[in-house]
C-alpha cells in the first residue's frame, strides 16, 4: 500500500554488508568517512555539531549489520511478537548508550583522542530526545531497552513529536516554558521511511449499506471519512547490550495527503493549500505535557487515533506476510497498551476485521480479545482518560458505532452475570452519563483485554479493589501485576561507571544482564574497605555532580553534605510541599535559634521537576521551592548548613547525574496515589536511602532492602482512607502543632516573598483548607524519619552499609525482570534464536 514500492519480503538471509572493523584503526577510518563523507566538512573546520553528528553515524554504522540481522529474522522466522503501543517514549541521551550496546566506548575515545577530539565534549553536544513526560514514558524506554536484550522479538510504535517535552526555565523563580526543538541541529538516530507511509482517515459519516435479499439481508456499515493524513514511518535502533539484537522503534510523523493538496493546488488557492499542509503536519507537532492529567483536547484525540491507526496497518502489512489469515493475529501478536492513550486501537482492529476483511462481529471480537493487554499506570479518578461521546463521534464516527456495539454484547453479559442489576450495569458501562456522556478508556480496555496489569503489587491491588473492582469480580483471571523495573544498562552500568566497575570487580560483570546477582555483594556490605570505597564512588559522583551543576546553571553544590533529592513531575500528590516544609522547618529552627548548627547534619536538598504549564497550583510550589532556596542560600548562619538547589529543565540527561550523587531519595507521596514510581528504584540501585512512605514500588523496596535500611513514615493507604472517609480537617494540625504552624506562618507571613502575603496565599490556604493530599496529616511523621535519617548520617560505616544493601537487593527492579513477568504472564513470546 505503500506508494513508491513494496517490501521485498525475505525467505532467507539476503546477504548483507559486514559492520565495520571493531578496532582503533577501523573506528577512524570510519569516523573520517562520516565527517567527510557525509557531513561534508574536513575535521580542521568541522564545528562540535559536525563531529557528533559523524560520530553518532559511525556508532551506528556498527550496530546496522545486527539491526538487518534481527529484522529479516523476524520476517523470515514469524514468531509471535510483541507490538508495545505507547503515545510516550522519553528516551535520553543515544549515543552513550549506543556505544555501551555495540561496546565500542574504550575504542571510540582512542580513535577520537588520536585526532585530538575528547569524545566527552562530543557526547554534551546531544540534545535528548524528550518524546515523553515522566516515568510514563521513560518506562517505555527501558522496556523496549529490555526486551532487546532478552532478544525478544518487539516493535515499539510511538509518534515522532516535532516538539519535545517544553524546556523549563525560571524567571525570578517561576516556570516559564520554551519549545524543545530537539531535531534543529540533525537526528542522526532516526531513519524516514517515507515509502511506508500509512493513510489515516478522519471524520465523516457512516453509511448503512444493505447486503443480499429479504430474509437474507444483512445491514453492514461503511464509514465514509471526511479526510485523511499520512503517517511517515521513522525507525530508530533499539540496540540489546552486546547481544546482536537490534529491534526496532518506530515512530509516526504526519504529513499531508498528497491527493489532498492537488486538489486545492488546482484551484489555485496556494495559501489554503499551504495551510491544509499545516492542518494535517499539525498532529505529530507537539506532545502534552499533562503528566497523569489528561485535557480532553480534540487534537490529542487526533494523536491518539493517529498512530495506532499507523502502528495496526503497519504491522498488518509490513511484519505479517501476504495473505496471513488474520483469524490467527493473536498467534502472532500481543498490542500492550500502554495506559489507555492507545486504546482507540480496540474498535481500529474491529474496523480493519469487519469492515475490510470481512469478518463476522464474533469472530472478529474473538480475535481482538486475543490481541491486546492493557497496563493501567494510575489511580487518580482525573487520570483517567475519557472523551466525550460527540467529539469522538465528529473524529472517528464509525469507531464510536463499534465501541456502541461492544458495548451493547458486555452489558448484556453483565445483566446475565449479575441478575440484572441496573446499577452495576451503570457503573461498569464504557459510557458515562454524567456530567455528558462520555467513553471510559480505561472500561474498553479492561473489557477489550486479556489481560490487565497494575505496575506495582499494591496498585494491583487496589485496582482490583477500588478503581476496577467491578470488573475484577466478573473476570478475576484477567487481572494481574507487573512490578515496574528501570533498565540496569542505562541507569548503572552508563550513568554511574564508577559503581559499575566496583561491582565488576567484586562479582563479575554478569550483572548488566543479570541484575539478580548483585545479591553477591550483600558479604561485601560488612566488609570496611568495599564501604570505604563505596564511599569514595560516592563522592567522586558528588564532584562530578557537582561540575556539571555548576556549567550548567551556575549551581554551587558543597560535595561533603548530604545529598537529598526529589526529582519527578511536580504534582500536588507527589507532595514537593511536604520537603520544603521540612526545608522551612530547618531554617526557622536555626534563624529562631531552637537548632543549634552543631546538631544539624549538613544537607543539600535537590528538586527537580516540571509543572504541566496549566497546572496553577503545581507552578505555585515551583515558585515557593525557588523563593525558599533564595532565602536560605543567601542566609550566612542556615547556608552553611543548608543548601537548595533547583536545577531547571529537569530530563533523563540530568538524572544520569543526579541519582550517582544521591545519599537520600525522597519518595513521599501519599500512601495510594503514586501507582509505582521508578526513580525510587534507579535511587536504591545506585545506593541511596528511601526516605518514603508505604506507596508504589516503595512497598517493594521496603519489603526487598529490610526496614532497618529504609526511611518509613505516613500514614499507610488503608489509614488515609478511613481519615478521608471520616472527613479529614487539615487545619487541626496546624493547630495542634506548634513547629508547623510556625513553618505555614512564615510562608504566610511573606518570608519567601519579600514580605508579600499575597505570593504563596493559594499554597498556604490550599493546604489549610482542603489539603487534598494530607500533606499536614502527614508532616510530623516526615520531620520523625527525617530526624532518624540525621541521626544515621552521622554513622557513615553504617550509613554506607546500608546503601550497599540497597544496591545488593535491588536486582528485583530491573526491567528485564519486569519483562520476563510480561512473558510469562501476558504475552507468551518467546526470544529470537541468534
Ligand atoms: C506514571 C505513574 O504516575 C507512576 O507512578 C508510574 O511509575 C509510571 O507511570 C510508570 O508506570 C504515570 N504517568 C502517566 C502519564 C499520563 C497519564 C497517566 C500516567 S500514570 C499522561
């Protein structure tokens, strides 16, 4: 369907052109090629962009042969795959990565050396790829990083956003946002493949068309689109870790029909014609940057829609062969979906099997069911997606018809289960009534699926017992948990090299693959001279924490403080609110004169994160957290003791600094709110403490690591829903206690704000009001674990032992755990035989 050609579909190996030489020599040569060759330029004239642009396309010249290998595999063997269906990928840096897999690092710095270039300064020169919002989509990324190295047989499909996650700065201390144009100086990661573009319809009417005579005839439905826009194919390597296996990425860019355009061009209307253009280049344009807040917004509709369209015709056409019976699709097939942002793609497949294949609506259900698992990553009600009945029906008419349908056979089937309970029906229905009507995703999915997950056991289980409790009854089979991992190649062996080859030293480097085996130095965490050398890791990593920090904004980090850090998107329940107040608290002990400077343990507190730019509340906290800082900075007696530092534009790149350096990681959302979390687990493998509370992934970590290893506190989720049941009253607390009403008084009173009570009034008055996620309810149990974390830090032999039994028992958290958990549990593939 393709317009310029056909794939040549391969029934044995065609040969290929072998990798370029692994060596110093071959590097160079190689590298000169790209730098003349393809860039254009001579080494004595070629700006810093050019010899990483050459550099990144010798990289890849080295993992092209594997890349070929593993997909003419695919095609030539046909095992069942998986298709990862995700609207985010936040991918970070490539290059480094890119080496690590091919293990060309040590090669590459010699050839770049031997023409006086520091292959350092080369990998700076990287703008990431920001195609996602948080650990959503940085999920994603370590997911398809994992199944490459278990030589899985997957394809992501994703869409290429012109426009990144936005570039976060501050301006007197508030978020302003900038466009991320992340492909401006080249993207030598990606390959277009524009003969594979995929036509995409929208809008329009469906026509009722009838078949056959009397008693015989049957009614089928025909949609009749009003238009279309093309999906250009981009792929990027996802290479295994020195595996030679390279999967594929593929994400949709859009593009005007070229039909569409002759029209109007013809009419002479050249500006309308450019302005079509822009209609239709406008869905892939940019990403929201709601994180867990969805806007029910038309074009993100339009996104949706877009690329699962793009992804099913692909997979279809390009990975199945000619004529393949699609009665068995889920032979071949698991589409995981990824939240529901892709679950447009249930009644996409019912279209495809109906409409253009032909199939009966059984048949077709049978295999639709068979196809797709669906991950539920939230439980905030305001997550959950939902798109009003008319403007799905305006975007996608026929698709609103067949979601009708579906709907129509599961009630019935719920009306039979439950004695026809009209309330239950109600409840569970894919469409609400109220406030309008509306389909729930989060429904279609969890009918539509085989199975559904939860991405950490005690979200699993609240999903069964509140959010999809209904269905859990009916169909208590389908539910299951995948526990979230965070890939060890990045996040360790790339990220912090000097703990990866401390390890490797100990144990081996078996643990890259096998992240297990860092049980094997759980004797080492008694041994003084592996702590001492711990240590010294450590603050190597705070120095070069703090270097970066200091080019890049102009930060100065004290490196023998305790490094305490909360790094995620800024949202009220993740409560960024509650590690300031405790800042406030230090500082008003000390500027009062309650704290002695002798009896406070030196600290740096680190933030980092993003406010969604319509997110009042969230911006607020980020204004607050930079006023606070401002003040005690520049405090001559509470600075000497205490630092925070706020780093703007918060991404992956940052991060792979930032959690080497990190004593403490804060995770201290309220007790069933934060589904999983990740970072917490990219903390703990690189060994820092947890100060947390029992939420997400944070049970795991507890239960894996020991209680004596971690910072436990709040309320628990069972606790905090009898408070809400009971009706909480946040201002009690301020009452009752006297150090945080001084800490909410300062505030209050103007302290961060030059003696404007107006600034942070919605912050203060907020909390006292309604304090949605009992960030006073908790406070003191907080400022509790804070001072048991002090009092630890004080003992660094045990404070580094304990760090080291967070990295020993932390193998759990690797994603190629949580994958060989999607296997055995969803998705029934098996590895590609090399
Ligand atoms: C996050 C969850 O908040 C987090 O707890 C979890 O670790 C992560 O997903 C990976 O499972 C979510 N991100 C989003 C983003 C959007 C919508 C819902 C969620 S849930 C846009």
């Amino acid at each position: 369907r393709g317009r310029v050609g056909s794939v040549t579909r391969v029934t044995e190996s065609t040969p290929l052109i072998a990798s370029p030489e692994p060596s110093v020599e071959g590097f160079v040569r190689e590298y000169l090629r790209e730098l003349n060759f393809t860039q254009g330029t001579v080494l004595e004239r070629a700006s810093t962009n050019d010899k990483y642009l050459a550099l990144a396309r010798t990289v890849r010249h080295y993992l092209m042969a594997s890349w070929m290998r593993t997909t003419s595999e695919h095609l030539r063997t046909q095992p069942k795959a998986v298709a990862y269906l995700s609207a985010e990928y936040l991918l970070g840096r490539q290059l480094d990565n890119a080496l690590i897999a091919a293990d060309l690092t040590d090669i590459a710095s010699e050839a770049l050396a031997s023409l006086g270039i520091d292959v350092a300064e080369l990998r700076e020169a990287e703008v990431e790829p920001g195609l996602g919002n948080g650990g959503l989509g940085r999920l994603a990324a370590c997911f398809i990083d994992s199944l490459a190295t278990m030589a899985i047989p997957a394809i992501g499909y994703g869409i290429r956003y012109e426009y990144g996650i936005f570039r976060q700065k501050f301006e007197d201390g508030w978020q302003v946002e900038k466009p991320d144009r992340w492909l401006d100086n080249g993207s030598p990661w990606e390959f277009a493949h524009p003969e594979h573009e995929v036509t995409v319809s929208f809008g329009g009417h469906v026509e009722t068309v009838s078949e056959g005579e009397g008693a015989d005839a049957v009614e089928t439905s025909r949609w009749v689109p009003g238009w279309e826009v093309l999906g250009v194919p981009y792929n990027y390597m996802v290479p295994g870790y020195r595996n030679g296996c390279v999967n594929t990425l593929r994400l949709w860019s859009a593009r005007a029909t070229h039909a569409f355009n002759l029209e109007t061009f013809n009419y002479g209307d050249y500006a309308e014609a450019v302005r079509a253009q822009t209609f239709a280049e406008n869905i892939s344009k940019v990403l929201y940057p709601e994180d867990s807040t969805p806007q029910g917004k038309e074009l993100r509709l339009q996104q949706q829609y877009f690329f699962v369209a793009c992804s099913l015709r692909d997979f279809i056409d390009q990975l199945l062969p000619q004529g393949f019976d699609l009665h068995r699709l889920p032979e071949r097939v698991c589409f995981q979906l990824n939240d529901t942002h892709p679950v447009i793609a249930v009644p996409e497949l019912m279209r495809i099997l109906v409409d253009e294949e032909g199939f009966a609506w059984d048949e077709a259900w049978e295999v639709t069911q068979g196809c797709f698992a669906y991950t539920c990553h939230t439980l905030l009600p305001e997550a959950l997606e939902v798109w009003p009945v008319d403007l799905l029906g305006r975007l996608l008419p026929r698709h609103l018809e067949i979601i009708y349908r579906i709907n129509d056979e599961f009630l019935e089937e719920v009306r039979e289960a439950s004695g026809d309970d009209a309330v239950l029906v109600r409840r569970m229905s894919i469409i609400a009534e109220h406030p309008g009507r509306a389909v729930r995703m989060a429904h279609l999915a969890t009918v539509a699926a085989t199975k559904v997950n939860g991405v950490a056991e005690l979200h699993s289980q609240l999903l069964r017992d509140k959010v999809l409790a209904d269905f859990a009854r009916l169909w208590p089979e389908k539910f299951t948990n995948v526990t979230n991992g965070v890939t060890p190649r990045r996040f360790v062996r790339m990220a912090n090299p000097r703990l990866s080859e401390l390890i490797t030293e100990a144990i081996g480097d078996g643990w890259v693959t096998d992240l297990d085996r860092l049980r094997e130095l759980e004797p080492l965490a008694d041994d003084p001279e592996f702590r001492r050398r711990f240590r010294e890791v450590k603050s190597a990593n705070k120095e070069r924490l703090a270097d970066f920090l200091a080019r890049r904004d102009g930060i100065e980090v004290p490196v023998d403080t305790m490094l305490d850090v909360m790094v995620k998107r800024l949202h009220e329940y993740k409560r960024q609110t509650l590690q300031i107040l405790h800042v406030i608290t230090l500082y008003d002990g000390i500027v009062s004169g309650r704290l002695a400077l002798e009896d406070v343990v030196p600290r740096t507190v680190v933030f980092g994160a993003k406010a969604a730019p319509g997110y009042a509340m969230a911006k607020q906290i980020i204004g607050l957290i930079n006023h606070v800082a401002a003040v005690v900075n520049n405090h001559p007696e509470v600075s000497r003791v205490l630092r925070v530092a706020f780093p703007a534009n918060y991404n992956v790149t940052v991060a792979e600094t930032l959690i080497p350096a990190a004593d403490l990681s804060e995770q201290i959302s309220l007790a069933g709110k934060e589904a999983s979390g990740t970072g917490n687990m990219k903390f703990a493998l690189n060994g820092a403490l947890t100060i947390g509370t029992d939420d997400g992934a944070n049970v795991e970590i507890r239960q894996l690591v020991g209680d004596d290893h971690f910072f436990l506190f709040g309320l628990t989720e069972p606790e905090a829903a009898a408070v809400a049941e009971a009706g909480y009253r946040p201002a009690t607390y301020y009452e009752e206690n006297a150090t945080l009403r001084r800490a909410l008084d300062l505030i209050a009173r103007g302290e961060f704000s030059g003696g404007d009570r107006q600034t942070f009034e919605p912050i203060v008055s907020n909390l006292l009001g309604e304090d949605r996620f009992m960030v006073l309810a908790d406070y003191q149990s907080y400022l509790d674990a804070q001072q048991r974390v002090e009092a630890a830090y004080r003992d660094p032999d045990a404070w580094s032992r304990s760090a080291v039994l967070n990295v020993a028992r932390s193998g759990f958290f690797s994603s190629d755990r949580s994958m060989r958990d999607y296997l055995d549990r969803i998705w029934h593939a098996e590895p590609l035989e090399s």
